[in-house]
C-alpha cells in the first residue's frame, strides 16, 4: 500500500524535517519543493538575469532535473529570499506544476513538502499536514541551521528575513501559502525533533492506515 503525503507551513517550520523523517519511515521517495523555487533563483542568478525576468524564470524552471541540486549553494539565506520571489510569478509555478505531480503520482507514494502542496499540486491526499511555529522560534532554528553552515547572522535579522518572507509567501495571488481546509495543523513551537516527529506520524497512522 502506497502512501502520499503533503506538507506544508512557513520558512523554519520544521516542514523539511518532519518530511525527511516520514518519507524514511515509509520507505517513500521525498521532494523538497522549495529547492525548485531555490534552484530557479539561482539558474536566473547564474546567468545573471533579474529574478522578475518571467521569461528567462520559466525557461530555467523548465529546465531543471528534480534530482539534481548542489543543495549546499541552494540552502544559503539569500537563496531563500530570492526564490520567495521567484515563486512569486504565476508563470514559474505553473511550469513546475506537472513535474511535482510528476513526483507525488508515483505507485509507491512520496513525501512533498512546501507551500502549496495540499492546496494546489496534490489536492486528493490522504493526508495534509501543515506545520507551524512562532515566527522567534522558527527565527531560532534558521539561525542555528545557518550557523551550523558557517553563516553568522544575527537573530533580529532572521526574523526580519522570516516575516518578510512570510508575508510574501502568505500574501501573493498565485497558490499562496495557506493550509488546506482538510490538513491538521501541526504547531512544532514547544515540540523538539522527537516529538514532532511522533505527533506527525500519528496524523498519518489515523488518516492513512497502512494496510
Ligand atoms: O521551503 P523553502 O524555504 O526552501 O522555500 C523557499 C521559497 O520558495 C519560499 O519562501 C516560497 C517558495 N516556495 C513556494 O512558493 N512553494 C513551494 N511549494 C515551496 C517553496
């Protein structure tokens, strides 16, 4: 029995996490969305276009291979901000909607996690998580994750990166993020690894038993 599952929240959440975890727990295959946005961004970068050049955006979008990402340049703080805006352009998403589809229709299931996935590309899933915590802690673990990377960025800066980003990711027209109506909403602000990683795993135990 296959199952497929879609995560969703904001920057930090843990969202990325949790889906590794699960995605291992299940023996499924795992797709990280946003290094999409990341990778587009940085394709646009690269060859030195602006982030709002649509044209060039899809191309890149178009382009990408779903398997292959130096996640190591990705990951970086600018990258996450620049693919905010790229995932901005209606354009862009909709070039990358049939390769996430792609993904989540494979016979043995798969993990996504993003902004949209229960919303706009898996719609149909059995089960919708959508992972949150308070904009200081997910501030916190950003600085630790980047820290941990050799960036050193003070905390007050994070947040402001986490609630810029928030209110752009939250606020676009296109596929904004928001939690679909049939996900449970996992808030992983007083919860360490462990535990979220159990409360999650009891959401799909009890919306997807495994036969
Ligand atoms: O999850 P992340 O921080 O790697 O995502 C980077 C940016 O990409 C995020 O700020 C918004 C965008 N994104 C999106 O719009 N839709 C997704 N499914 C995943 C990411």
């Amino acid at each position: 029995m296959s199952v497929l599952i879609a995560i969703d929240g904001p920057a930090a959440s843990g969202k990325g996490t949790l889906a590794r975890r699960l995605a291992r727990h299940f023996n499924v295959p795992h797709l990280d969305t946003g290094l999409l946005y990341r990778a587009t961004a940085a394709g646009l970068l690269a060859q030195g276009a602006r982030l709002d050049d649509v044209d060039q955006a899809v191309a890149v979008a178009r382009g990408l291979a779903l398997t292959d990402f130096n996640e190591d340049t990705l990951r970086g703080r600018e990258m996450g901000e620049a693919a905010s805006v790229v995932a901005a352009i209606p354009e862009v998403r909709d070039a990358l909607i049939e390769a996430q589809r792609r993904f989540a229709a494979r016979p043995e299931g798969a993990v996504l996690d993003g902004r949209d996935i229960g919303t706009v590309i898996c719609p149909d899933a059995p089960v919708k998580i959508f992972v949150t915590a308070s904009p200081e802690t997910r501030a916190q673990r950003r600085a630790l994750e980047l820290a941990g990377r050799g960036e050193k960025v003070e905390f007050e800066a994070i947040l402001e990166d986490i609630r810029k980003r928030d209110a752009r990711d939250s606020g676009r027209s296109s596929a904004p993020l928001k939690a679909a109506e049939d996900a449970l909403t996992l808030d992983t602000t007083k919860l360490g690894i462990e535990e979220a990683f159990a409360a999650a795993l009891k959401i799909v135990t009890e919306k997807a038993p495994r036969g």
